[in-house]
C-alpha cells in the first residue's frame, strides 16, 4: 500500500521518455487483461472442417429428398380411362310389305280402274321371236276394267311396266301370244282381258308389275301387283 502512495512521486521524477513508456506499458498490460475475459464468454467460431461437413451433410438430404420424390412420381398410379361396354348390334326389323301392292288373282281398284293378273308364266320364245341370250319372256294375262269413270279409259300394253328384286326395270316386248293385249278406250262399266309379255333376265326373281294410263291430267293413280315370282 504504502508503494503505490509513493507511485505518483517517483513517476514525477522521471523523464518524458520514461513516463511514455511506463504509461504504453500499462495500456498494454490493460488491453490484455480486458482481452482474456471477453475471448473466453464469447463463443468460438466453427473451425472450416465443421463447416464443410455441415455442407456435405445437407447435400446429401437434398440429394436424398429428389430421389424420394422421383420414386414416388414413377410409382404413382395413372388414370387410365374405363373401358366402355360396346352395345351389341340389334337386328333392325324390315318393314313390312306395302299395301299398295296386290297379289295374282287379286281385283285391284284405284282412281276407278280395276286389274286383275290371272296368270303368269316364262318362255322361251313367243311365235317367231326368241330373247336375247340370258333372258326369257315373262307373261301375264290380265284384266282391265272401267268401274265408275264416267270418260272412256284409255288401254294399252304400253302402260305396263315390271320391275325385278335387284331393281332392274323392263318395259313390254313387242309380241305376245295370242290373245294379246290391245289398246282403245274402255266406256264405263265395260272391261278388257288378253296378254302382255316382258322380255326378262332368267335369273331374276321379286316381279312386282305396274300399271297406270300416261294421260296428261288423267288423274290416273298406279296400280301394283306382286307376281310371286
């Protein structure tokens, strides 16, 4: 105690020189005791082996993470759309046969005009004529009427026209046996009868036969019978 009282006295004495040094002195001696407390409470820095651990450890969780996700990306299921039960195909009925249309032996009346097909048969020549090559004479004997037209009706085998179950038309052929159709004009109440022939293919089949009077305004509607043939 008593030399620190005396400390102010003997640093009086001495030089400028002296005095600088003793007082660089002591700030050192200061600065380091300040410096050891504060190294010791603050705390230590990571070394660059903790950091770069650190860094590869979190490399390898991101790595890991991506092949995770990608594993469930691949194994995840796809929509794949329903299959659809196709409905099986249903028979489409036929429509029934028209009811214009009349059968052999049958009187047919439209637009006052009866017809009726009495018989029907193939040949293979009609006096001097013969068909061509493939084909034969279908003929019919028929019967026209005039049932309540009050003009006379005009007749002929012209008028006649039969067509074929694959579609073919065919008009009358020139001849036909005796007795054949005519044509003239019919009063009311009177009739007409004889033949009228077509020259076919031998092969067809589904005969339906037509007839209507080609009469300007004659107001005269079709008549059509199935020959069954």
């Amino acid at each position: 105690m008593k030399t620190i009282q005396q400390f102010p006295a003997w640093f009086a004495k001495q030089k400028l020189s002296g005095k600088l040094f003793i007082g660089c002195s002591g700030l050192f001696v200061l600065f380091c005791l300040c410096s050891f407390p504060i190294a010791l409470l603050s705390p230590s820095t990571p070394t660059p082996e903790t950091a770069d651990i650190s860094s590869v450890q979190t490399l390898a969780i991101e790595t890991a993470m991506a092949a995770i996700n990608q594993t469930a990306v691949a194994n995840a299921p796809t929509n794949t759309p329903e299959s659809t039960n196709t409905p099986a195909p249903t028979d489409t009925p036929l429509p029934p046969p028209t009811q214009n249309v009349g059968v052999v032996g049958e009187r047919r009346e439209t637009g006052g005009i009866a017809l009726t097909i009495l018989n029907v048969s193939k040949v293979n020549s009609i006096g001097i004529w013969t068909p061509d090559a493939g084909n034969v004479f279908l003929v019919i004997e028929v019967t026209i009427e005039n049932v309540n037209r009050d003009d006379e009706t005009p007749y002929n085998p012209l008028y006649f026209s039969v067509k074929d179950s694959d579609g073919f038309e065919y008009n009358t052929a020139i001849a036909a046996p005796d007795p054949s159709l005519q044509s003239g004009n019919l009063p009311k109440g009177d009739k007409v009868r004889g033949f009228v022939a077509f020259e076919v293919r031998s092969t067809a089949i589904g005969f339906i036969v037509t007839y209507e009077p080609l009469v300007i305004f004659g107001g005269y509607e079709p008549i059509r019978i199935n020959l069954g043939q």
